[in-house]
C-alpha cells in the first residue's frame, strides 16, 4: 500500500542501533504469534542491553491468560489483548527498574499479537501492535495502537515485514510524536509496497490528547497505507475485517455534505429492497454509507480532513456506519468488501449514477474496457439497487427507463433480466426537490428553510456545533 519512498533514510538496522545506543530509552518487547522478529532487529543492530529490558513470547495459550488476563471476547488477536499486554509489560519495566535507572530515563513497553499465515490453512493474517511510552522522563505514558493485514504469502516473509514494522513504530513514537502524520508515514519505512497495510490507527494519553483520532486515520488513506477505513455508528475507528466478516453489505455512495431525506430515504427504502433476498435480513447485515476521497477522475479531491469529519459525525448521529476511500469506480468498492465477505452486496445507487456506470468513458485506463468493469462489478452476489428520478416533466422515471448506447442495449438487458439491477421506490415525490448544495448556500445564511430539507437530529447538530460555515 505505500509508495516507495521513505520518510527516514535510515535502514531498519540504523533505527534500532541509534535507540540501542541511547541509554535514556529504555523498555521491554513482547510478541506472541509470529516469532521475536522486533526483538531480533534490536540484537541484530548491536548494544541491544542499553534499550532492552525483557523479550517475551507467551504463545501457549494457558500462559498467554496467566499472564495478562483471559479476553471477554475470547480472540488472542485483539485490540484488547495488545493493551492489556503493553499496560502490564510497561507497568512492569517501573516496577523493577524505574527506581534504579536515571531519572532521565523514558520508559516504553512494545507489544504484538499475530495470526500470520497458518502452515495448513487459509487464514486472516493479520496483527494488533502497540507501543505504551513516556513522551518525557516521569511523563504520564501515552498509547499508539496500530491494525495491520499482512499481505505477504508466506509466514517468513510476514515475520520479516512485521519485525520491520515494530522498529519504526518504536522508532516513531520516540523520535516523530510530535507530528502524529509523520509517524503514520514512517510505518512502512524500508518495507515494500504491497506486503503490509494498515487499516487502523489509535493514539491516547496526555500527549495526544488534542489529536482526532477520526481525522487521523485519514491519513491511512492519503499516505496509502490502506484504501479505506471505518467508522461505527458511535463514532470510533473500526477494523474492516471485524465489521465485514461474514456479513451482507448494503452501501450507498455520496457526498453527504450534509446528509439529507432524501440519501436517508434512499438509504432506508435500499434495506427494503435487500432484505427481499434469501437469507438476507436486519441482523446479518450491515448498512454504510460511503464517502470518496477522489474526485470523478480519480485524484484526491483534497478535502480537508474536518469537513469530512462532520459529515461521518452527521451519518453517526442517525446510526450509520460510515466509509471512507479513495476508490472511484464501484467494481473496485465491490472488490474491496468481497476480500472480507463472500454473502451478498448491494449498492444503491442513482439514476444518474446507472448512466455514468454505463458511460465508456468511465472505464478508461481498464484494459478490458466497459466488459472488464461490468466482469468485476456484478461476478457473483451483487446487486444494484437504483432509486428513481423525476424527469424535467415532473414524471417519475425508474431504472427500467435507462437509455443506453444502441451497442449496449443487450448487455443492460442481460443485467436487467438476470436480477443484477433490480429498482428501489421513493417513499416521497417531495424529496427529489432536496438538493444539498442549495442547502449549503442556504445555511450559511442563518436558520431557514433548508432546515425542512435534512433530518431533526442533523439539523440539531449543524446548529449547534455550527458545521459546514453555518452562522446563526
């Protein structure tokens, strides 16, 4: 996922040497799941005793629960087993050794729980590491807390990226936590593109305490670190595979700036439409609401990180999960969820949006053309679900109306026929008179009419909180 560019020049190696050699930095190591590979590129480097403690792999599991407790949820490999070992092990390192050493010193403790790739399985490979630091000497300690996705197709070279990772996360925290973007940067230094992504992020403590956690996990994106995070309904940070797996999806893609009836009607009568299919209902499903990052061409439309953070705070406040990407064509959004699930997804989309996805001109760059981008879109379980339009006459227009190019016309016929766009109702005329950049001329003019146009609880928020230029 990154680019082959690194924010420090020093090798993996160098990292750990100029930590080994200052005597002020001092903590403990512990990874359970997929070898001592952090701790090994400390002793590789050299005078690893000047900056560890303690190295530990409790990879039984009976020793694993002795040690730092037994998981509600059970899972091994968890935020809260990666936290729960960097309290314990950081706690420890005081313990025995903060009375003893120079007051000068900076206490970290680094911990890491894997799934790498199984010997005969297909599995997740995945990981939660986190480091637990003193920013200052006698500071209160302060959390980084990072999901990553090995992509990598064997468990050596998984161990090799992950003991790469872990030196510039330790690395990072001492040197850049002043500038929590750079620290997102250097997290994949002196790792090729395509071996590891990273699809979460989390910093807490006094240090960070003015820092968006939302805001911040943008960056994953625009640094390629991942193409999409997530959010729940309340608003933090969620891991794709957790929230996806082995759930339906129902998406709708927009600007949402702000949301309005009608992206809530189109979301609510969409639902309606997917739970008409075979084992498809309310409680193994989940809806989200979909926000790219690129323009219709394709490049960062460089919003700035708080406008899209109140539209997720918007589409939270009415129960939504929230996406966001830098994916432009829906075959690739498609393609995106189905690493995770293998159940049904729909897309709901708009008339307008029907046309564009017929439009050749949409598929420029694709080797296959418009036929390669219909083969990824709809090659198994998906659907399109296409709510109406008024015409310029006033008059209702559905999906089955859609005019094509005359060489198209048979393959929308095969979509239509074969239940790959199937039509969705507006459950008012009224809505389709809601358009939301009027609302956004409108609010920045005080309270007025535009009001009528979004839901109760939004408009409650714009006003209070004074979003997207609104001026009472």
């Amino acid at each position: 996922m990154d680019k082959d560019k690194n924010v420090s020049a020093r090798t993996t190696s160098q990292k750990a040497l100029r930590l080994n050699l200052d005597e002020k930095k001092y903590g403990t190591i512990v990874e359970i799941g997929a070898g001592q590979e952090v701790a090994r590129q400390f002793f590789i480097a050299g005078a690893a005793a000047g900056t560890i403690a303690k190295t530990m792999s409790a990879y039984d599991m009976k020793f694993s629960d002795a040690i730092y407790g037994v998981q509600e949820d059970g899972r091994y490999v968890s935020k809260a087993r990666v936290k729960a070992m960097m309290h314990q092990e950081f706690d420890l390192v005081l313990e025995r050794v903060g009375d003893i050493r120079s007051k000068s010193s900076r206490y970290f403790a680094y911990a890491a729980t894997v799934a790498a790739k199984s010997f005969n399985r297909q599995n997740e490979c995945h990981a939660w590491c986190g480091i637990r630091i003193q920013m200052y000497p006698g500071a209160e300690p302060s959390n980084i807390k990072i999901h990553a996705r090995m992509l990598d197709d064997n468990a050596e070279a998984q161990q090799q990226a992950l003991g790469v990772l872990g030196v510039n996360l330790i690395y990072a925290a001492y040197y850049y936590f002043e500038d929590p973007k750079k620290i997102i940067d250097s997290l994949t230094d002196n790792i090729k593109a395509g071996r590891i992504e990273i699809d979460s992020i989390e910093f807490l403590g006094p240090y960070f305490e003015d820092l968006d956690n939302r805001a911040i996990n943008l960056h994953l994106i625009r640094s390629w670190k991942t193409r999409a995070i997530m959010f729940r309904p309340d608003g933090s940070v969620a891991v794709p595979a957790e929230m996806l797996y082995k759930k339906n999806v129902l998406t709708i893609r927009g600007s949402f700036r702000p949301v309005t009836k009608l992206n809530v009607d189109m979301i609510e009568q969409g639902k309606k439409s997917f739970f008409t299919l075979p084992d498809v209902n309310d409680k193994n499903t989940i809806a989200i609401a979909e926000i790219s990052l690129n323009d219709a061409k394709g490049h960062d439309a460089k919003v700035p990180e708080e406008d899209i953070i109140q539209r997720v705070q918007l589409l939270n406040l009415l129960g939504y999960n929230v996406m966001i990407s830098d994916y432009t064509r829906y075959f690739s959004l498609r393609a995106y969820f189905r690493q995770y699930t293998k159940m049904q997804i729909g897309i709901v989309v708009g008339m307008v949006n029907i046309k564009q996805i017929f439009d050749e001109d949409t598929y420029r760059g694709v080797e296959g053309g418009i036929l390669e981008g219909f083969g990824k879109l709809f090659p198994d379980n998906t659907r399109l679900f296409i709510y109406p339009e008024l015409t310029a006459e006033g008059e209702m227009s559905d999906f089955t109306a859609v005019k094509v190019q005359e060489h198209l016309r048979f393959l929308y016929r095969h979509l239509l026929e074969n239940g790959f766009l199937a039509g969705i109702e507006s459950s008012d005329a009224s809505l389709f008179k809601i358009y939301s950049r009027e609302v956004l001329k409108q609010l920045k003019n005080g309270r007025g009419e535009w009001e009528k146009s979004l839901p109760e609880p939004v408009v409650e928020e714009i006003i209070e909180k004074r979003l997207f230029g609104f001026k009472p």
